[in-house]
C-alpha cells in the first residue's frame, strides 16, 4: 500500500515538473504573468523566473483580476494554467467568477498556501489541484460536480470540506492523507460515486453532515457510510457569531477577516458575488460607499445575513509595502516589507503564545513543526501551517 502511494506522489511531482517546462508567457501585469488564449481572454501563468532558475517566485496575497490590459487590449481572465502557483509562498488567492478553468496541480505543493477563494463558474476541480497546499478549510462551489484525482491529497492542516450539491465524483486520492480532515458537509442529496484508491483511507471520526433527508442513503453507501471513518449527521442551524473589521489593504483594497473554519456567501445587492471559506475576502474600494450582504453558510444552511460596508473615506489610503506578506517554508516563518520594530506575535490556533518580539528580522525560527500558527504582525493577522 506505501509503495503504491509513493509511485504515486512521485508520478505527480514529475507530471508537475512537465508542466513547469513549458512555462510560455505573453505578458505580464501587476506581479501576475499571463498567455492569451483568444482573442480576448487570457490564463495565468507560472511566474516567468521559473524557467530561469527553477523557481515559482509567487509569494505573499494574490487578489486575481476579472481583467488585464496588455499592449493596449483587455482581456478577461478565465483560466489559471496548469501548475501556475505550484510549489511557490503564494499565502492567499482571491480568484474571480471570470474564471472557470483552473489547471492540474495548478496550485500543488503550495505548502504558504493557507485559504483560497473559488469562482462561482467552476465545474471541476482538477487533479492535484491544491494537493499539498495549507489550508485549513474550503468550499467548493456550487456548480461543481467533480473532484479530481488527489485534489486535496496530503494538506496537513486541512479541516473543514464544504461539498455542493451538484457533486457526483470524487476519484482516487481525492483527500488521502489529510489526516486533520474533521468535518465534510455535503449539500448532496445522493452520496457523491467515491471511487478508485485510498480517497480517504486512513482517516477517523470524520463529521459528516448531509441533508436529513439524505442520512440514510449515505450510512448504506459503501465508502461513506464506513462508521470508522465517517459519524453522519442530518444538518442543522447556522449559528455564527461574529464582528465584521475591515482593514486597509493596498490603496485599492479592504481586508474583511474571516475564518472560523466556515463558509460565507458574499453579496452585493441582490448579486451572489463570491462563497468562500478563505481567511479573508479582498473588496475593491471605489468612488461611492458600497454595501455588501455577509451570510455565513455551510452549504445545508445559511446564518443571519450581516451588512458590511466600504466606504473610500473610511479606508483612506494605505502604501502597499506598508502590509506584511508572512508565508512559511521549510520550517520557517518569513516576513516581507518594513516592519522594523513592529511588535510581532505567532500563536497557535488555539491561542497559545509561541513568540512575541519587536521585528528585527524577516526570519522566525525554531517554531514546533506540524501545527498551523496566527501570526500577528502589529495588527495585520495571516494563518501558515509549518
């Protein structure tokens, strides 16, 4: 069973690293490299110093746009290329609803990666999409009616899946070794066809909340109704409560803090613009103040909505070096930006105390690996998973 497993991941990496070869771009914009792939659309791609020196230079938050200029032409962005965040210190991804392609392995072995934000058009996600990433939790979109082969395969961090209701299929890997997977809610009213390999071999006492009408079907199915690995629950109430904060990001840009290991659907009038289980959401400020409807959500039930609002004279304006990006690797914390003698904290999820110090450095060390940290970096907070 190991050995298979190996020739697996080992098949993976190779795959990934044919992908990374034929790294082509057309141009770039704002940090993000693209290729068009019409007349009018275009994908992003792999960070250009990739072919160079072998690696994708991506790292800190990116905010992906619905569109990019390029030699005096827009063009709309609807696909992330194959392998184009892989294996970089990318830390977040806001992805648009212009998007309904994204790439095998597209952000594979991202181990900075902690929360992404799905577009709302996608309908499958592909083979080794975020396997290997550090996210905590995620939502996939309705719409969506496949996982594909090792999609979420060995994220040490991973929590809490949301599941909608269009899935059919989960393929092989599709979360093996993700063995802090404590929570799956599945919207499906039939049990998504679970088949091939090791999809969730290994794992335990996994909360499984589907439809009430739905618990029978799931505790007779062959996979999710294996009681060592699944406790299956009808679904119930949203209860969440929560204080919205923005915070300034960029001169264009306001935070919104998140989390909670939960889902929100994100709305601007009566116009679904965004679900996500991501840390933060990123919101355009613009000329006029502009309301927008928070409903937490864990795809069976949805929460009392919440309004929050961004205003430009509210948010003022704010240097973009001015806010840390904090992304992990090898056992180590980094800290971009100038925060000399910015007061500097890394807790644990469960708020324990690991490091508190004047930033001096754009290093912190030593730190227990296999845990996911808060790092506190004066007021602006980002999750890492060493």
């Amino acid at each position: 069973m190991s050995i298979t497993l190996k020739i697996t991941v080992a098949a993976a990496m190779a795959a990934m690293l044919c992908h990374f070869s034929a790294s082509a771009y057309d141009f770039e914009s704002n940090g993000l490299y693209y290729s068009r792939i019409s007349g009018k659309n275009a994908e992003v791609k792999v960070d250009k110093r990739l072919a160079a020196d072998g690696e994708n230079t991506y790292k800190g938050v990116y905010i992906i746009p619905e569109q990019v200029t390029a030699d005096g032409k827009t063009y709309t962005v609807t696909a992330i290329a194959d392998s184009a965040f892989s294996k970089s210190q990318a830390t977040e991804v806001q992805i648009p609803n212009t998007v309904t392609t994204i790439g095998e392995s597209a952000f594979a072995y991202d181990e900075a990666l902690t929360s992404i934000t799905l577009p709302t058009g996608l309908k499958a996600i592909s083979k080794t999409m975020l396997a290997g990433t550090g996210i905590t939790s995620v939502l996939v979109p309705e719409g969506v009616t496949t996982v594909g082969y090792g999609a979420f395969q060995s994220c040490p961090s991973l929590h809490t899946v949301m599941l909608p209701s269009t899935l059919t299929f989960i393929d092989a890997y599709g979360f093996n070794n993700c063995h802090s997977l404590a929570e799956i809610y599945s919207a499906a009213a039939k049990p998504p066809t679970a088949t091939g390999w090791a999809i969730f071999i290994g794992l335990q006492n996994i909360d499984l909340i589907v439809p009430a009408s739905a618990v029978s079907a799931y505790e007779a199915d062959g996979v999710w109704g294996d009681k060592a690995t699944f406790n299956v629950y009808p679904s119930e109430d949203v209860s969440l409560s929560m204080t919205l904060s923005g915070t300034p990001y960029g001169s264009n840009w306001t935070r919104l803090a998140l989390g909670n290991n939960f889902g929100y659907k994100i709305y601007r009038g009566t116009d679904l613009i965004a679900v996500t289980a991501a840390d933060n959401y990123y919101f355009p400020i613009t000329a006029q103040n502009v309301d927008y409807t928070i409903v937490p959500t864990n795809m069976l039930a949805d929460g009392d909505p919440l309004t929050f609002s961004v205003a430009p004279a509210a948010v003022g304006t704010v240097e973009a070096d001015r806010h840390p990006a904090v992304w992990a690797s090898s056992g180590i914390i980094f800290i971009s930006g100038d925060n000399y003698g910015t007061w500097t904290r890394v807790y644990d999820v469960y708020g324990n105390l690991f490091y508190e110090r004047p930033s001096v450095s754009g290093e912190i060390c030593d730190l227990p690996r296999g845990r996911v940290y808060l790092v506190c970096v004066g007021r602006y907070v980002t999750k890492v998973s060493l």
